[in-house]
C-alpha cells in the first residue's frame, strides 16, 4: 500500500482530501473553478497548469451502487450570489454542454491530483440558496458494445452463421 491515496483512504485523519472542480462550456469565456473548504487553492492540473480555485461550499452525494446503469454524481453548490445560476443557465439557453472535470488532491501535495474524473452535467435544480447538478459518471446505457456494429454490409460472412 504504496500508493498515497491509498494510504489516506485507509488512514484516520493523516492527510486531508481537496475537491476540486473546473467547469467549462463553449458559450463561457473562461472556464469556472471552484474548490471545496474555506480557503482558496492554488493547485496544477494533469497537464501542468497551475490553476486558482475559488473556496466554495460543495456537497457531493455519491452515485448509487446498484445495477440500473446510470452513474450520477449530485453537487450541491452555494449559490447565494446567484453567479451559479447565472452561468448555468447561459449554458442552457446557448444549447452548451457543460464539462466538469472534479480532481481531488491530497492536503499535502497540490502539484498532482490523486484522482480526476470527467463529468457530463445532465441536470440542474435550484432550491434556496443552493444549485444542485446532476452529473454524469459514466453512461452504461448510452453506450454500444461493440463500437464498430457488424452488420451484412459490412461483414458480409455474417448473414450465413
């Protein structure tokens, strides 16, 4: 158990996790960075930008585990100024999809994130002071297995098996 996330996974309180999350759209002019905690980050991406995240109230309800084929990942955002919605719903109207790419660190070690996911935002819902999205993890569903369909015109051979 090498491994650093491994061994904050398993430890009690030795290491702290940093979520972070960068949204961007086509229709935003920059992309939209927000971190978890009450201090704002300085963290460097995957592909070496060192990018500031803005400390955010963030809640996250993770995907059910069953076998329906739908993975989706719920955050909860602090949208008290409305700038949240704001940017959402431009999105919306541009017909944009939105990205979101949610990285977490460890504590010690900003230079690397210790996982990344990449997140399609299917939903939105506001209520009070808070946005709630809906995020996509993985599409099971949506997906075709095999990629490449063999049909008769293009595996002709199929048509006598």
């Amino acid at each position: 158990m090498s491994n650093p996330i491994n061994i904050a996974y398993a430890s009690v309180g030795n290491d702290l996790f940093v979520d972070t999350y960068e949204a961007t759209c086509s229709a935003w002019a920059t992309p939209i960075l927000i971190c978890s905690g009450y201090e704002d980050r300085v963290c460097v991406t995957e592909d070496a930008r060192t990018l500031v995240f803005l400390a955010m109230a963030v809640e996250e309800a993770l995907p059910v585990q069953d076998n329906s084929g739908y993975q989706n990942l719920n955050i909860a955002l602090d949208n008290t100024d409305g700038k949240v919605q704001a940017a959402i719903e431009q999105a919306r109207a541009a017909s944009a999809r939105i990205v979101l790419t949610k990285r977490r660190y460890l504590g010690s070690n900003l230079t690397y994130p210790a996982e990344r996911y990449r997140l399609s935002v299917l939903n939105r819902q506001y209520a009070n002071d808070v946005a709630t999205l809906t995020c996509g993890l993985f599409d099971l569903l949506g997906t075709a297995h095999p990629r490449n369909k063999l049909t008769a015109a293009v595996a002709p051979g199929l048509i006598f098996i």
